[in-house]
C-alpha cells in the first residue's frame, strides 16, 4: 500500500500549456504539502495545507494553484508552463502535532517543459 | 532569509568506512532537526531526527550530532554500505520543515 502517491510520475508538455498534478495519501494525515526540487536536488517548500486549509504559500507564482478537496488530497495545478517549472515535484504529508514533524514523502513527479 | 546548507555538495567513500555528513544552519529558533536518504527516483525518506535540546542521538548504525553554538548538525554512518549510497538532507524545522541543498554520498567497493 502507497502511502503518499502521486500522479503522474513523469509529465513532459509544451511552454504556455496547462497541467495539474494530483497526490493522495492514505495515512489519515492532517497537514499535506507540495515541495519542488531543481536539477541541483534542492527541495523548496512551495505550499503546505492543514485540513484543506492553506497554511504556506512560500512566494509561488500565481500560476501555481493548490487545491484541497478534502484532507487526504492534495493536487497541484500549474497553468502557462514556463520552462523554469521543469522540476520533480513531491506532495508530503504528516499528521497534526508539536511532535509530528517527520514528513512522508511521494515518489515524485517530474516535469519537462520544452 | 535564512536557510539550512550544507559544507559538502559530495562526497566518496569506501565501503566499510564511516561516513560523516555536515550541515550549517542559519535560524537559531528552529527547534527539530530531521536527516533524509534521498535514493534515485524516489522521494526522501526519514532517517533520523534530533531535537534542540540534545546533543546527540543514534540509531541504527547513524548517528546526530548537533552542535547549537555553532550552528552546525551533522551525520555519522557506521561500516558504510553501497546501499547508503544517496543523497542526504537536512532538514530544520522553523515556519515548517526546510532543507538544505543536500550531499551525493558515493559509496566505492
């Protein structure tokens, strides 16, 4: 059983399209979040939600929305690709907690923009 | 703003030897520190955490160190294998959890 997984694992499309990632888990998280990672393996957080309620929005271009049907998902939808969104992408989760800090990570989507 | 960094972008190592991974932090209000194994392909995978008021903690064949006064973390890897060859992060936990740019470990045999 996955327990954070995301889809698709690879997205190639043109600049300017749109595309929406979508990430589930199935661990009864409370707090789930979209983390993005460059060629150079740096991971930035980009957005974190807590009970479909946004909690971070870490300086993303507004062509990047987060949208929360309910707590175990959480889908990432990008409009007007650019280039520089070309990354792998990974959604995360964790449970609600002082103590809860450790985060549970998908296997990743990667993004290529021509 | 302040970040989490690391002092070696890679590092190579003999199968059998120990390994020693570092990480300078900036934010002396994080309270938790967490290192990640990042293998090809998949997402990273939680290793071993330390909070701020310890020094030190070991696991299974890892160990944390963490040093607050100069801001420095870092993780020791007993006998290491070629199957810790990987990237490792550290991660501080101030506003959310935020990593640093992460260690290529290369294990030779």
């Amino acid at each position: 059983d996955t327990a954070v997984s995301q889809t698709p694992k690879y997205l190639v499309t043109q600049m300017g399209n749109d595309k929406s990632i979508k990430c589930e888990q199935n661990l009864g998280h409370d707090t789930m979040y979209w983390y993005k990672q460059d060629s150079k393996k740096f991971l930035k957080i980009m957005f974190s939600y807590n009970n479909k309620e946004l909690i971070i929005n870490e300086t993303v271009p507004n062509r990047f929305s987060p949208k929360s049907p309910d707590k175990a998902h959480l889908n990432l939808h990008i409009n007007s690709l650019e280039l520089g969104d070309s990354a792998v992408y990974f959604c995360a989760s964790r449970p609600l907690g002082s103590g809860a800090n450790v985060l549970t990570f998908g296997a990743g989507s990667r993004l290529t923009v021509l | 703003g302040e970040s989490v960094g690391l002092h070696l972008p890679t590092l190579s190592v003999q199968e059998g030897d120990n390994s020693i991974i570092n990480c300078a932090y900036s934010n002396s209000a994080s309270d938790y520190f967490i290192w990640y194994k990042q293998e090809s392909g998949k997402g990273p995978q939680f290793i071993i955490d330390i909070r701020s008021n310890m020094d030190k903690r070991q696991g299974q064949r890892v160990t944390v160190l963490l040093n607050k006064t100069v801001k420095h973390l870092s993780l020791q890897i007993a006998a290491t294998q070629p199957g810790d060859s990987a990237v490792y992060f550290c991660a501080e936990n101030y506003n959310d959890m935020r990593f640093g740019a992460g260690t290529r470990l290369t294990v030779k045999p």
